[in-house]
C-alpha cells in the first residue's frame, strides 16, 4: 500500500483579486502577499453577520438604541463641521484630473481617447494603487504649472505621489509575469509625461540624462506589453493600442532636406576617425527620426495622430546600441538628440513638453568639439531659423 495522501482542506476565504486571477491566496488580511506585490487593493468577501443576542429567547434588535437609530428617528442627518479622515488633498487633485488634466495630456485627442484618460483610467486606478497615484502626481504637476506661486507646494504633493508609482512600475517592467494589467500602461503614460513637465518647470542639470530616462521607461514598458496587447490589454484601452504598436500606421513618402543633409554628413565622418559601425547605427536612428517626422509633419496638418503616439515611436525604434552610445556621450548620437530635441515643436503646444527643445540643444552644444558642432549641428541651425519640421 503506497504513503497514505494528506488530505488539504481547500479554502474559499481567499481575497477577491486572487480568485479573479484564479492563483491561491495566502490570506494574509487586511492585504495578502500576492496584492503586495503587484501593489492592488487586497479586498474580502464581508463575513455574514454574527446572530443576534437572544434575551429570553427572543432575538434583540442592537440597533434599537445606537446613535444611528437615533438618528434616523428624527430625520435630521448628523453634520460635520470638519472632514475627519478624508484626504482632501487628494480628493482635490483628483477632481482637476478628471475636470481638467485628462483632457490636456495631448495636444490632438479625441471624444474616444478622452474617455480613456478621463473615465476608464480612473476605474482601474481604485483597483491598483499604483496607477491612482501616478493619475494624482500628473494633476498636482499640471496644478504647479497653472498656479506658479503654489508652484513649490504642489510639486511637493506631485513628487509624494510619483515616487511609490515610479517603483511599482519599475518592479513590473522587470518582472513580466505580474505586468498583466491596463494600469501598467496607463501609469507608464502617465510618468512619461511628469519626467517631461517636471524638466518643463525645473530645467534638469542633464537634459540628456534625462531624456535617457524617459527612452528607458518607454522603451521596457513597451517590450513587456507589445507581445500581450491584444489578450490582455485591448478590451478597455484598445483606442490607445498604437502607443504600443509603435504608432505609425504607414509610413508618409518624401524625404526632409535637412535629415538628408545629416544623413549625407553622418555617413562621411571617417574624417572624424568615428567608427563604421557607429556610423551605420546613427544613419538608422536617422531614418526612423524622418519616419517619425514625416508623420508628424503629416498629422500636424491632418490632425491624425496623437502627441504620445509620435513621442513614443522613436525611442521604441531606435537600436539598444543607439541609446548606448547616447549614454556613452558619443558626439554624432548626441547631434542627432539634437535635432530630435529642435523637432518637438512639432508635436504642437503641450505644456508639459515647453523649453525641452532648447536645454537639451544648449547641452549638446556644449559637449560636442567645436569642428563637429559645426559640421553637425548646421541643419539644426537652419531649421530652428525656418521653423519648420
């Protein structure tokens, strides 16, 4: 006869969120391990209530003479002249969220997209604290933007919020098999554009590192969530699906004159002593930078496609051994940040992306040796003069 089987009562007093993603539950109350760890609101079934007391046998009412009976008898509702635990902070950067941060975070946003942002982000940050926390940084950093006297008060409130969200992010990027969920997404969009609005109120001392930064978080959030975009995320933020696809739906024919010239430049810098093999990785940054700008150039005239969308593509284009060498500080990759950086007006007047074109162009000024300045940086002069794309 074999080892006689332990038997295991199965339990039915897991938390909520566990039975939904059908994974056992450590019942740890009030948040068991698995919600810590992908930082969601750990909820319970309410346990029926206890029996009632019996006097003589006969069943009592409790409520016969609590305050709330009381209450209720006369008809006149009891009045607070303080909020006792409400957070009305929060509650209030809440509010200009929806009221007003929502419907500015891009330039050419439609009914569709707003809802989005507005309504269905929201719903899903009461289930993961996370994202409801990076929805409050972006208002209280879009508040700090309006009210500039307030502004270091709320860029206090902004930065509260920001920092558990940035780190629940992080933690999910490097951990896949727990990023199935919309608010990853919606909550990278959201840090996206507090690291470019916090650098629009507060110019950072490196502008390129900065911007390295911001390629990063777009570039691993977008690698862990293009493979199960359709299973998982597609029901409730399908209209924000081309952030993810790399946002191009075709690629606009033509050329511009002044990525040619670059281009024509880049691949002559043997003079230069710089290598064939930098050469050919920045010659293919540019060719996906004029993709990029051709639809831009396209949308700003069509109003099609989003700011976000445009935003996104080119870091999630680009090579890992493009944003090495940006990190690196490689003069040519540098030139081409700058002119990446001279080409963001085109993404029209977003308030959270002011000044950017200009910090980092003054930066990779002075970093690049005077000869490749020169021969480098002409077209960027020449656009920034005309004004165009």
């Amino acid at each position: 006869m074999g080892p006689t089987r332990t038997s295991h009562r199965k339990s039915h007093d897991g938390c909520i969120p566990c039975k939904k993603r059908h994974v056992k539950c450590p019942e740890q109350r009030p948040r068991c391990s698995n919600c810590s760890r992908l930082d969601r609101t750990c909820t319970w079934r309410e346990a029926p209530p206890p029996p009632k007391a019996t006097l003589g046998g006969h069943q009592t009412d409790s409520s016969a003479g609590s305050p709330c009976a009381a209450s209720n008898d006369t008809g006149t509702p009891q009045r607070r002249t303080d909020p006792g635990d409400l957070p009305l902070l929060d509650l209030k950067l809440l509010f200009h969220y929806v009221a007003k941060t929502a419907s500015v975070l891009d330039e050419c946003i439609g009914p569709e997209v707003l809802k989005i942002w507005q309504d269905t982000v929201v719903q899903i940050g009461f289930e993961y604290p996370f994202l409801l926390r990076g929805i409050l940084a972006i208002s209280a950093l879009h508040l700090a933007y309006e009210h500039p006297a307030e502004r270091e008060s709320f860029l206090l409130q902004s930065f509260r919020h920001l920092e558990p969200s940035l780190s629940a992010v992080k933690s999910l990027i490097n951990n896949p098999a727990d990023a199935t969920t919309p608010a990853l997404f919606a909550c990278a969009c959201l840090l996206v554009i507090h690291s470019f609005g916090a650098g629009a109120l507060d110019a950072p001392h490196d502008p390129v590192g900065s911007l390295i930064g911001i390629m990063q978080l777009i570039r691993g959030v977008s690698a862990v969530l293009r493979t199960s975009w359709d299973t998982v995320y597609g029901v409730q933020l399908s209209p924000l699906a081309p952030l993810v696809t790399v946002g191009l739906t075709a690629d606009v024919p033509g050329h511009l004159a002044e990525i040619t010239t670059i281009k024509q430049q880049v691949a002559s810098l043997s003079q230069f002593d710089v290598p064939f093999a930098e050469r050919s990785t920045c010659l293919e940054a540019l060719d996906h930078l004029e993709i990029v700008l051709l639809k831009a150039k396209a949308r700003h005239e069509e109003e099609q496609e989003s700011v976000l969308t445009i935003l996104f593509a080119w870091p999630v284009m680009v090579s890992e051994e493009f944003v090495s060498l940006v990190a690196q500080r490689r003069q040519v990759p540098l030139a081409i940040i700058a002119h990446f950086a001279t080409r963001l007006r085109v993404f029209g007047d977003c308030w959270w992306l002011q000044g950017w074109d200009t910090t980092l162009i003054t930066q990779v000024e002075r970093m690049l040796s005077g000869s490749l300045r020169e021969y480098l940086l002409c077209p960027t002069d020449q656009a920034e003069s005309a004004g165009t794309v």
